[in-house]
C-alpha cells in the first residue's frame, strides 16, 4: 500500500509550504505520514473507513496553499480510489496483505473471532452468512 501513499506524496511533495517557523522537511514528513496512515488504515480497515478521500484531505489540506486545493483534493481522490480499487481486487482473491487467508468477520457464541474463510463477495463465512442479509435490510 505504500506504493500509493508514496505516489501522492511524490506528485504533490514539492509543493507542501512550510508552517511558520517550522522547516520545510519536517512539513513534508507529516504529509507523507498523513498518507501512509490513511493508506495503511484503507487496506486493514476498509470495512470501517467510510470516507477515506475526505480523511486524508482533511489531515493534509493545511500543508498547501489554497490557490492549490482544488488540485490536491483531485489527486488525492484519484489515488485513495485506486487504492480502494486495489485492496478491493484483492479481497476478492480471498487473501490479505501478508498472503493469509481472510477471515470472517463474525463472532463466535464465546465472543471470539469465527476463523473460518468467508464466502467469494462477502464479509462472512457459511455460517454467519445471514448477518449480511440482515444489514442489507437495516440498511434499506
């Protein structure tokens, strides 16, 4: 994931201004920490992490001047949507970053994580597959 994070920060890095009385470099530090964060929180907790674009725009916005917001917003959109596209393609392949396999997402009677594999296209294993008919139906 850090490929992506990286992209951002080499297309807009050279344009992070610095706050007052702080060095240019520490700036640039804390936007590419910014975009690991986000990154890193998009591929291990997508499921939870309802507007990643508008996170990561929100915790770098003050690093840029505001003649140049529309354009870092653009890039930024751009980028989090491949890595959503990214950790999407491979979910579905059943695995995760590390190369082990996905687990379910429900809870055992003992209140411990279901360890089986979940279904192509779900959150959830055989067993609990009737916890995502229930929130599709909340939901509508």
């Amino acid at each position: 994931m850090y490929q992506f994070s990286r992209s951002i920060y080499r297309e807009l890095g050279p344009e992070v201004v610095a706050e007052l009385g702080e060095d240019v470099c520490l700036t640039r530090q804390r936007f590419l920490r910014a975009c690991e964060t986000t990154m890193e929180r998009l591929a291990t907790d997508r499921h939870y992490f309802a507007r990643p674009t508008r996170t990561l725009f929100n915790d770098v916005r003050s690093f840029f001047p505001i003649s140049s917001q529309m354009r870092v917003y653009s890039i930024v959109e751009r980028h989090v949507a491949l890595a959503s596209e990214y950790v999407e393609s491979q979910a579905r392949a059943g695995v995760t970053f590390d190369g082990s396999p996905l687990c379910c997402h429900a809870t055992t009677r003992k209140g411990t994580s279901c360890q089986r594999v979940p279904l192509p296209d779900s959150k959830y294993c055989p067993s609990h597959k009737h916890l995502e008919e229930e929130f599709e139906v909340a939901a509508a």
